[in-house]
C-alpha cells in the first residue's frame, strides 16, 4: 500500500487520540515477523510490530489495539495480542471498536472499499456494512 496523505493523516489521528487518553504507543522494529501486535491494559500501552507478517494493515491493527484499552473490559484480560481470527468476547468488541474508530476519522465510500483499504478480513463484512450504515445516516 502506498503511504498517501491520507493514510498518514489517520495514523496520526489515531496516535493522537492514544496521546489524548495517555495510552504510549511503541512501534517495535527489532521483533520477529511472528510476533503480533500486543496491547498491555494495565499499563495503558501498544506495542506495534512493524513486521509483523500479516495481510491486515498497520492502522486498523493499531486501532484494534487501541479499542482494548480504551473501550474493553479492564477487568477480563490484562494482555492482549492482535489475531486477525478473534470472533469471540473481547478480541470481537475490539474489532467492532476498529471499525468505527476508522470509519470516525474518515468515513468511506463503501464498505467494500474500507475493507479493501484496510485489509480487514472477510468475516468481519456485515460488521462493516452496519457501521457504516450506522454512521452515514444523515439526522
């Protein structure tokens, strides 16, 4: 994916907001690509593995991780690592969490096409489709 201004301006958006709600985010570029992503709750931080070996993209990944700690239960887990196949309880929530934290920033054409953007697997569609139904009601 080419890096555009866009795409820059919602990664900023999103370490801005971990800025906000005092969550530190460290982009790790000495792992291996088989370690993922991991949120730690208790101490309000991220840990981005910059290569990470997986086909979703840096910046719903981030936001995932993000929505742990910002919107998860405290209480249900301490330590979390970012699986593209979480579809239960709080890996679920977090992925939801995503979406609409993406959809926030900058509000797609399609849903198809904000899953293509951001390489958000196939089994999370109608999740997309909702939000984005959701948020583009006009009241």
């Amino acid at each position: 994916m080419i890096k555009d201004y866009l795409y820059t301006q919602i990664v900023n958006a999103l370490e801005g907001l971990a800025y906000d709600e005092s969550v530190t985010v460290v982009n790790a570029n000495d792992l291996s690509a088989n370690v993922p992503d991991t949120a730690l709750v208790n101490t309000r931080a991220v840990i981005m593995n910059n290569h990470f070996d997986i086909n979703v993209d840096y910046s719903y990944r981030l936001a995932h991780e993000l929505s742990h700690i910002l919107y998860g239960d405290r209480d249900a887990q301490a330590v979390y690592q970012f699986s593209e196949y979480g579809k239960r309880g709080e890996e679920l929530l977090a992925h939801r969490n995503a979406i609409k934290m993406l959809m926030s920033i900058e509000m797609p054409s399609s849903p198809l096409t904000f899953m293509k953007y951001y390489r958000i697997p196939s089994w999370l569609e109608n999740d997309v489709i909702k939000t984005f139904t959701k948020l583009s009601v006009v009241e």
